[in-house]
C-alpha cells in the first residue's frame, strides 16, 4: 500500500539569478524521498532533470539550461507527491560577448567570441571589419528592456555587421542619451572613416614616387642607347653588367656573412659537444667516480654503476666510448683483485667473508671466489694449529712465548673443555682454596696441557665459522638477488655438490691434525717417527706424569656429558614442529612420549661415559659438575615446559624456528614443520592441559628413574623444580581457557534476566523457567562437550570451575535486588533450584556456599501451596531438559582439580 506524500515545495534557490549552465542549490519541503523518486525538475520552464542531484528531502543540486523565459518558477515533481509549486523564482541572465583577453570566471564560448586585436568575429571573412566604436564618440548604454527591442524591430539585428542591421535600434541601445551635436559630430567621424578607405591606393603610390621616378629614367636611357647602338650590342653589354652586378653582389654578400656563418657553425659544434657530453656524463665520469667509492668503501655503488655501464657501453662501436669503457673495465679489474686480496686476508669474520665473495660474483670475477675462500680458510686453520705448537715448544724450551696475533681469538671462543684441567689437577692435590678464575695456572701446569687447551680453542673458533662458510656457499645465500635472477646461484650449488668430497677431506684433515697434535703433546710414543717430527717436538724423557692422563680423561667425560645435555635441549626444543594435534583415547597426542624418548636416547648415548669401572672416578664426583649437570638437566625439562606454552598460545605459523640447524641434505630446512594453523586457541588449550596432566603424573617421574639410574646427582631438585614449572604452565593455561568460556556465559545472565523490562517487584505467577538460563545450561552444555572430545579427565576439573562462576554471579544479581514480591521470590527461587539442581555433579563448597547466599537473599515461602507449585515446576523443567542434562548425570564423582 503506497503512501500519499504532500506535494514538493520550493522555498528557496541560490543563486537566484546566472547565465545558463549556472549551478544552483534548490531548497524546500517534500523534495522526494531519495533519487529515484525525482521525476521532474524545470527552471525557467527548461527540463534540468538531467543535471539533478537529489542531496535530501530538502535539497537538490542541478545545472540551469538553456531556457526560453528570463524568469520562471522552479517546479519540483516527484512520485510521492507529485507535481510542486514555488515560492521564488529565477532569473536567467544572458551572457555578455567576453574578449579573449578579458577575465571571465567561466569558460567561455570560443565558436564567435569577438577579437578585440583584430576588430572582428571569429569565423566572420576577413573582408568584414567590425571597428570597436564606428560613430567616434563615447558610447551610453541605454536601460531599454531587450524584449521591448525585440518587440520593436522584428527580425532585425543591433549588430552593424549583421545583414538585418538597424541603426534606430543600434542608436536607442548605445546612444539613447547622447546630445544631437554629439550625433553630428559623429556622421562626420564616419565621413572621415570612408575617406581614408578612398584615400589608401593614393597614399601608397605617393610613398613610392621617388622609385617610379628612378625607374622611368632607366627606362628612358635604355630606349636611347637601344636607338644608337643597335639592338644586339646593347643587349650583350647589358647582360654582362648584370653579370657584374650579380658577381659584385654575391662577393659582398660571402665577405660579410663568412665570419658570422663561421661563428655560428663553431657555436653549434661546441653546442652538440655539450649535449654529448651533458647526455653521456654517467660513462665520462665513471672512471672517477670508481676511483672514488673504491676510496670510501662503497664497493655495492660501484658495482651498480658497472653493471649499468656495461648493459649501455658494452657493444658500442663509438670509438669515444670504446675509449672511457676501457677506462672503466681497467678500475673494475683493479678492484676485483683489491677484493680478493681482502677475502684471501686472515683472521676475517664471517660477515665480511660472505660479502667480499658477493662481490665478487656480482663482477663475474674469474673461477669460484667461494671456493677459493673456503680452501685459504682451511690453511689458515691448519696454520694457525701449527705456529700454536711451534709457539708453546719455544716456550718450553726456555725462550720467551712469542705472542702472535693469529693466536689471539679469545674474543671468538667457546668455554674450552680442557680449561679445568689444572684446576681439577689443584683441587686434586688439596688447593680446593685457589680461585677457579686464577690464571697461574698455566705457569704450573705442564706445557701440553697449556698447548692442548689452546689448540682445542683456536680450533673451537675457527671451525663453526668455516662450517658455517660451506653451508652458506651450498644453498647458495651468499649471493645476492642480481645473481640469482642470472643462474649463478644455481651454478654455485652444482659446483657445491660436485665438492662435498673435497670439503669432506678438509674437514677430517682439520680434525686428524688436531688428533695428532694432542697425541704429539700427551702420547708421543703413540706416534710414529715420520707423524712425530710433523705433529711432535715436545723436550720430554717420559710421556706425560701420570696423575695428568687421568684428569684429562675425566675432563673430556664431564665436557661430554654436557655437550651431549646441550644439543638434547636443541632437540626437545625442536619437538615443537613435530606436534600434529592428533588426540589418542587417552587425550594425549605424540609429544610427551617423543619427550620422553628424546632423554631415555640421549642417557642411553651417554651410559658408556657416566659408566666407572674399577678404579675410575665417578664424573659427579665434583659438586660444581654435579651442579652444572643439574642445572642442564633443569634446562631440558625447561626447554620442554616453553615449548607447550608456545605451541598453546601461537598459531603454527609463529613458533619459533631460530633454533633449526642448516642440513645440507635437505632441501627445506622447514618442510617438516606442521603448517595447520587453524586449530582454535580453546582445543589448542585443552590438548596442551591434557598433556601437563599426563607429564605430571608419569612422564616427569619416569624420567627421574631414568637419571637416577644413569647415577645423576639432585634428581629430587631437578623433578622438583620441573614440576613447580609444569604446574604454574598448567594454572596459567587454564585460567586462560576458563576466561574464554566462562566469561560469556556469566556475561549473558544479567541480561537475559531483565529482559523485557523484567521486574521482579511487579511479575506474573511463575510457569516454568525462563529462556536466558537454559540458554546459559546449553552453552555448559557446548563446553562440556568441547572438553569431553579432548580428555575426559578435563572435565570435572573445568566444569566446576565455570559452575562456581555462574554461582557467584548470579549470588550477586539476587543480592543487588532491593525487594521481590511473591511471585517475583518464587521465580527468583525455581531459576536458582533448577540450575543448582541441573549442575549437581560439578559442585564445590565454592559454588555450594554462592547458591546458598543467592537463596537467602529471596523472602520464604510463606505456603505449601507455593512450595508444591515450585516442587511441580522443577519437575517439568528436568522432564523437559532430560536429554539436554545427560551429560552431567552420566559424569562420575571424581576429585575436582583447582
């Protein structure tokens, strides 16, 4: 059914007056209820519905067109109202003929403008001059309304260049004020006009008479000399003169023009030199601009500048730029040696290594740069282990330690695991009171064991650098993006695989050196003649004292226990991409037991280290390593705890992967990693909770059987503090869960419960219970779910804990209530009975004692009648929720965990 609307109504437009095409602003009442409903819209009587914008009901933006009348009403029609009226009107002004140099705020029409330069219209003939003021005098505009002119002279025109000129109506409009003498003054203005046009052949001629008058006597000669000398002599002579004429003409034209047309051409020469130079400057340039950022370093705006030069210059066939290219390949060649001096330097880090290699790929330096590199780094290595033992055998042998700055690298070095072996040797002998951090140690222990502690530390420095080398030169990252977009990373990593032997070899000639080198300075006789005069040199009589082999020996047992300790905790930390999220019948998913697999393996490595046999120390005999080896142990279990925070708290996509180590042979450093990141934060929550239980109660223990089995000190310190973690890890990640499910349901009460305007002063008798707190049971109801899909023992254990939420909340909405009539209390008691009633399985004293608050804080009932009609409505509620409440019947009494 439409409805009728009042008819439109204009009450205002601005402006209210323009030219055609003017932008107006209509305001008014009733202007339509949006643009569809604007049907018809004309000012002056002209349709501008084309050009209307509908803004409102009380506004409408539009364009005036080309109307008819001057002056109109503006009518507003639409389909809600129909056909308007208005109270105002507009005035349609015609435009004045604008010069082109006169200022104009619109664009103006160009197809008849008048040109005030040339005094005429555009488009008119040449022929058909239109003078500015053609009467002479000064021009009075008349105040006679246009319609009566029109009226007056019809089909003629004021325009005096219009065919249908009139002159009355050109007089009333321009000079309708002017005095007759004026008029008089102007007739003789246009008789003097006409003269002049008369009078323009005459005046040419008179200016050239002087020429006429020189060119009769020529002719006049010539028709002399043509009667006394006969017609053909006077004409050779004649034309031999012109000759001359013409000769002398063109001598003194060549004689002043040669020096001007001289500079001119030197001008456009020097011109084009300029732009050649000014358009090719970046090639001119460059050889100094080479030279410069060598100086400074910028070796990446170098090789920019190159790569571009040769991309433009490379193929030119100008000889100029043949010249400057040369110039150009002549400093890149100095510079690709000036790098690979650099790269060839020792020591050097890592860090400048790679990026001297990079540059040199980038300049398409000869052979491999990479793997020259990595062949001068194992020399250097090997190097750097012999000038150590040459180093320590002269001080040996009575001559000062020459102090050599290769040597030097204790800024870049592990802890060295032959570095307690004279404190060990101290505390052996009693000197349990010298400081750990003394350095006479050196002075008093043999100098093998000062050489072998260096030598593993130099070695300890150098070798995770020259690994770290191969692996960058194998999967090609020491290259930039230039060189992967032209193949040669790919070329790089077929020269890497075709040289995995030889990087091989280098690596076992690292490592039998420093085998022998040790065996050189602790076990010479163990050598032979040829390897001892190599890797030997030490002044002794005997090998070394006894009671030093054993402490050695001990040493490498307790730094290989703990290295072992350390990359376990690399790999539990690595577990973490191995969780698929695959829940078993027991809640559990891979993780805990891939834990506890990860340790027994890695104990099980160690058995024949931490094993003494008949005379042998034991590795915990120490009680700083018994704490070192505690404390590492602590670390796993640690490593382990974050890994589960992690992996409940992150998405997939954002656990961290620092920790992975580089594997040549794998393709995909992290392929492995488990990419499903749409697993919710609730069942994240729930399996990892699940998790904590199970370690709690048996991974964690089994796991200290195992220590203690292998004979490790303060496994009760280490259980204890794991289980302290796991237990905080535990409470946290379940409050967060209970905050995720509790807080709507406990948020959805107070509305639910005054909604409608729900007073529990003034409400009808009770029927049943209302919808908000089966709303409330059916979402315990999703949770309970929720849990029970993931672990059955979860669910007493969260259930509870949102039950006492709910409790205490709607404790606090009774007691906030400031009185309830009678059937107000009897509502407020059934809703409070059927939720405590539904939830029976799960309540604690917490929630027991919020319910009880909540019940004392309604009236009594004051007859039996209101007591039956409660016990009957409690009864339809649980015959009506019975499937809904299954769920909680059928929930075992357990022991509730909070």
């Amino acid at each position: 059914m439409s409805h009728t609307r009042k008819p439109p109504l204009v009450t205002g437009i601005s402006p209210n007056e323009g030219i055609a095409w003017t932008k107006v602003t209509i305001r008014g009442e009733n202007l339509g209820m949006g643009p569809t409903d604007l049907i018809g819209l004309t000012i002056c009587g002209h349709n501008c519905l084309l050009t209307a914008e509908w803004m409102s009901a009380s506004k409408i933006v539009c364009r005036v067109g080309q109307a008819k009348n001057d002056k109109g009403d503006i009518i507003v029609t639409t389909k809600s109202g129909g056909k308007g009226t208005s109270t105002v009107s507009f005035k349609l002004l015609k435009p004045e003929k604008i010069g082109i140099l006169d200022q104009s705020a619109v664009w103006v029409d160009e197809i008849n403008y008048y040109d005030m330069r040339t005094d005429r219209n555009k488009g008119m003939p040449p022929l058909s001059l239109r003078p500015a003021n053609p009467l002479g005098i000064e021009i009075d505009k008349g105040k006679f309304p246009q319609k009566e002119l029109e009226a007056l002279f019809p089909g003629m025109s004021a325009d005096f260049t219009s065919e249908n000129f009139s002159a009355a109506w050109y007089l009333i409009e321009n000079h309708s004020t002017t005095s007759f003498d004026q008029l008089k003054m102007a007739v003789m203005n246009l008789k003097k006009q006409a003269n002049k046009k008369n009078e323009g052949s005459l005046a040419y001629v008179k200016g050239g008479l002087s020429t006429f008058f020189e060119a009769q006597d020529a002719l006049s000669a010539i028709h002399q000399k043509l009667e006394a000398d006969g017609t053909e002599k006077v004409e050779g002579s004649m034309t031999q003169k012109l000759e001359n004429v013409l000769n002398r003409a063109s001598n003194t034209a060549d004689t002043l023009f040669q020096e001007v047309l001289g500079r001119k051409d030197k001008a456009d020469s020097t011109r084009n030199a300029l732009n050649v130079l000014q358009r090719f400057k970046f090639l001119f340039n460059l050889p100094l601009n080479i030279e410069r950022n060598i100086q400074k370093g910028d070796y990446d705006v170098v090789i920019n500048d190159y790569e571009k030069a040769k991309s433009l210059f490379g193929k030119t066939e100008v000889q100029v730029f043949k010249k400057y290219y040369a110039e150009v390949e002549t400093r890149v060649e100095a510079l690709r040696k000036l790098l690979l001096d650099k790269l060839f330097e020792t020591p050097s880090t890592l860090h400048d290594q790679k990026r001297y290699i990079r540059y040199l790929s980038d300049l398409h330096a000869e052979g491999d740069p990479a793997w020259q590199c990595i062949g001068a780094q194992h020399k250097w290595i090997l190097q750097l282990m012999h000038n150590c033992k040459e180093s320590y055998i002269k001080e040996q042998k009575g001559s000062t330690l020459v102090h050599s700055p290769m040597l030097d690298l204790d800024s870049d070095v592990r802890p060295s695991s032959l570095g307690h072996l004279s404190r060990s040797a101290s505390l052996k002998r009693g000197s349990s009171n010298q400081s750990s951090r003394d350095e006479t140690w050196r002075f008093k222990a043999p100098q093998q064991v000062a050489f072998v502690e260096k030598l593993t530390k130099l070695v300890v420095s150098q070798l995770p650098n020259f690994w770290k080398l191969w692996i960058s030169y194998v999967n090609g990252s020491l290259f930039s993006e230039t060189a992967e977009k032209s193949g040669q990373m790919e070329r790089s990593k077929k020269n890497a695989r075709q040289r995995q032997n030889d990087f091989k070899i280098m690596i076992q000639q690292v490592m039998k050196s420093l085998v022998k080198l040790i065996r050189g300075a602790l076990l010479p006789f163990s050598l032979g003649e040829s390897e001892l005069r190599e890797y030997g040199g030490w002044e002794m009589k005997s090998e070394l004292s006894g009671q030093w082999l054993p402490h050695v020996i001990q040493t490498i047992r307790v730094r290989c226990i703990m290295i072992t300790l350390q990359h376990t905790a690399e790999d539990v930390k690595r577990l973490a991409e191995k969780e698929d999220w695959i829940v078993d019948n027991e809640g559990l998913t891979c993780l805990p037991s891939q834990f506890e697999q990860c340790i027994v393996h890695s104990l099980q490595s160690l058995k024949s280290v931490l094993d003494c046999k008949s005379g042998e120390t034991s590795v915990f005999q120490q009680p700083k390593i018994q704490e070192d080896m505690c404390q590492l142990s602590i670390n796993i279990m640690q490593v382990f705890i974050d890994c589960l925070e992690q992996l409940s708290t992150k998405p997939d996509s954002d656990v961290d992967t620092t920790h992975v180590s580089a594997d040549v042979s794998s393709p995909d450093l992290f392929g492995s990693i488990h990419e499903d990141s749409s697993l919710p934060l609730e069942r994240r929550l729930l399996i990892v909770l699940s998790n904590c239980c199970y370690l709690e109660r048996h991974t964690f223990l089994n796991l200290a059987e195992h220590f203690e089995k292998h004979g490790f000190q303060g496994v009760e310190k280490i259980t204890q503090v794991s289980m302290d973690s796991l237990k905080e890890l535990d409470q946290r990640l379940f409050e967060m869960y209970i905050e995720l499910k509790a807080d709507p349901i406990v948020g959805s009460l107070e509305p639910g419960i005054y909604a409608g305007y729900f007073d529990w002063k003034d409400c009808l008798a009770p029927t049943g219970v209302r919808n908000y707190l089966k709303e409330a049971l059916v979402h315990i109801i999703a949770v309970h779910a929720e849990v029970f899909t993931v672990s059955k023992e979860l669910v007493p254990r969260v259930l509870s804990r949102i039950v006492e939420a709910v409790a205490e909340e709607l404790s606090r909405l009774m007691q906030c209530v400031s009185s309830f009539s009678r059937n107000g209390s009897l509502q407020a008691r059934l809703e409070i009975c059927a939720l405590r009633d539904a939830l029976a399985v799960f309540l604690t004293p917490e929630s027991n004692s919020s319910f009880k608050q909540a019940l004392e804080a309604l009236p009594q009932l004051s007859s039996g009648g209101d007591k039956k009609l409660l016990e009957e409505l409690l009864n339809t509620f649980k015959s009506s929720m019975q499937l809904q409440l299954t769920c909680f019947q059928a929930a075992a009494s357990t022991v509730v965990k909070t």
